[in-house]
C-alpha cells in the first residue's frame, strides 16, 4: 500500500511535539490501562516505546515489570523525533531515552519483545518503512501495541485533505482495514483490537517471521 508524500512532516513533528513538551497535550493516556494488560511481565521484559513523548507509559511498564519478583533482567526503551521530549522523559528517570526517526530505530536486530506505539503511526511519512523497521528490532514471536485515532469514512477523508495544509506533523489518519492491511504486507499478524474511546482504537499484531 503507497500513498502519496508530501514534503516536511518530520520537521513539522519535530517543531510541533517541541513546542507541546511544555503542556499536557494529547489523549495518549487512554491507552495505557488497556496497553499495561496486553503486557505479560514475567516473559516480555525487553519493551520499546516509539513516539514514547515524556515517557509517562514506560514510567508505568516499569513499576510493573519491578513489581514481578522474578530474578530476571530487563530492558525498556523510549525513542522519540523531539529533542525537547526526551529531555523531559530523562528527568528523574533511569530508562533508556533516545532521540531518533522510527525509520532508523537505533537497536540492533531482535532486541525487544514488545513494541508499543500510541497517537504516533499517522505521523509517519514512511509507514512501511516504519514497519520494517520495527520488524526487524523484534524479537521472534514479538508483538507491537498500536494505538491510532478511529472516526468514520467521510471524517476521515476530509481530515486527509486537510493534514497537508497543517503544520504539526500528521501525515495520514487511517481506516482499522488500511491499518490491518499494511501491517499484514509488512509481515504482522493481526490478533485483536480494542475501542478505547469513539475516537480511539487499540490494535495488537505479532511478528511474522520470514522466511530468508
């Protein structure tokens, strides 16, 4: 699936979430209670956030995967396009915060075994792109939580003529069939969705492996 680019969007996310690490924005947050359950502590320990903002959800991951009494190690990651974020996820703050492009995620192959990604994939110029990235820091049998807006056909149609006027990043608001459909071309398995608000929807893939 190939949709048409247009120029700028990064530096516009970059500018737009900068400026928005000084407020409360966004209703990421209405993810997190259902995203914390999809989570399996004990086994799933290696855990990255894409578009993770002041890092509030890995905060939460964090108090879980502590709270497990097991004797086994763990690694969770934030990356994030704005410098300003980061700097905020770092404060008080002992997880691993990164500034980066989803496009070029800076871990090296099979690293992580879940991969979450809330209120970011329609920021993304380059989804499949994305995609085959987040194929590729996965571990085998490795899962991403996507979270994304969900409205109806015709709402969705004039926002997407309206996004390439606008300045703050967004690229494309997508159907729940376009998202199973280009993540299924991108080697996912789809497993469940969930409505989170009218406006809001959670959506659990697994890796594909592929054969070489």
């Amino acid at each position: 699936m190939k949709f048409n680019k247009t120029k700028g969007y990064k530096e516009n996310s970059v500018n737009f979430f900068n400026r928005m690490a000084e407020k409360n924005h966004g209703d990421s947050y209405k993810h997190y209670k259902t995203v914390l359950s999809w989570i399996d502590y004990k086994a799933e320990r290696y855990i990255l956030d894409l578009g993770c903002g002041k890092g509030e959800l890995l905060k939460q991951i964090e108090v879980k995967l502590n709270s497990c009494k097991i004797d086994k190690k763990f690694k969770i990651s934030g990356l994030d396009i704005s410098p300003n974020m980061i700097e905020k996820a770092k404060n008080n703050s002992e997880i691993e915060f990164k500034v980066g492009d989803s496009e070029d995620i800076p871990f090296s192959k099979n690293t992580f075994q879940v991969i979450t990604c809330l209120n970011s994939f329609h920021h993304y110029e380059n989804p499949e792109k994305v995609l085959k990235e987040i194929h590729r820091v996965l571990k085998n049998e490795g899962k991403i939580i996507i979270g994304e807006i969900n409205i109806n056909d015709f709402l969705k149609k004039l926002i997407n003529k309206i996004l390439p006027y606008t300045s703050n990043g967004d690229v494309r608001i997508y159907s729940s069939n376009e998202i199973k459909e280009i993540f299924s071309q991108e080697g996912f398995i789809f497993i469940k969705e969930k409505f989170i608000f009218p406006s809001l929807k959670l959506y659990l893939f697994k890796k594909q492996n592929r054969s070489s």
